[in-house]
C-alpha cells in the first residue's frame, strides 16, 4: 500500500498525479510489449522457424523419411483435388505418379527451404512503405507555418 502523507498542498498533489500517470504509462508500455513478445513465440512462422530444422523435422535417420512419404501421398490427393480437378483418368494417373516421385525426394532440408524462400518474398513489404519526409523549405518557426 502506497502512503500518500507528504502531500500538503495542491501543487505536491498535481506532482503526484503525474508521476503516477507516467508510471502506469511506462508500465502499460512494458506490459504491451512484453504480451507483443509472448505472443510471437506462438505464431505459425515461430513454430515452423523452431521446429522445422532439418534435424528434428519427420527425419529419424537416413532410411526413415516421415515427411517424404508423407508428402508422396498428400501431394498427388492435393495436385488432382485442385490444379488437376477437370482432367481425366490418365491425366490424374500421371500426376499421381510424377507428384509421388516428386513428394517422396522432399526431406526436411528441401521443405524448410521452400518456406523460407516463400516467407522471403512476403516478409519485406513493410520496410519498401516508408514515408518521406518533403521539405518545403519554410522554417518551423516563421509565421507561414
């Protein structure tokens, strides 16, 4: 509990309040922050950034390739359910056939890649925006400003 007894005019009073106005501030600053911090640990790039290295991602061992057989399985239901969708048998049996090939040479290197690669292209929008400063020559403490 805060004691509040060296207040004894207006003026301490007004000091007081604004000093307790700029801790909350500096508080609420810090807390957004830090909740800003916490919060990016869990986003989908994080989790992908932490967890899909080449070493720990689906990859037991040389034999053992998770996440190349998962891809040569989920990679032709996906082409033929959307790119390949109006095409006929033996178009979806050759896409079937390429695109399992194709998923069962994908390893964890390759797949990280690709997301990295991908996130690249998407990820320096914001610094391309920044806002100029014109200058119009009239000084800021003239009467025409």
């Amino acid at each position: 509990m805060r004691s509040y007894k060296n207040i004894s005019n207006l003026e301490a009073l007004q000091a007081k309040k604004l000093e307790l106005k700029v801790e909350y501030t500096l508080k609420q600053n810090l807390l957004v922050a830090d909740t800003k911090t916490f919060a990016k640990q869990f986003t989908f790039g994080a989790l992908i950034k932490k967890y899909a290295t080449p070493g720990n991602l689906f990859k037991a061992d040389d034999k053992l390739n998770i996440s190349g057989t998962a891809m040569s399985l989920l990679l032709p239901m996906v082409m033929n359910k959307t790119l390949f969708r109006g095409a006929g048998f033996l178009t979806k049996a050759a896409v079937g056939l390429v695109s399992g090939k194709v998923g069962k040479s994908l390893d964890a290197e390759h797949l990280s890649a690709i997301y990295n690669s991908v996130k690249g292209w998407f990820g320096t929008r914001k610094d391309k925006k920044a806002k100029k400063f014109i200058d119009y020559g009239i000084p800021p403490d003239s009467e025409t400003y």
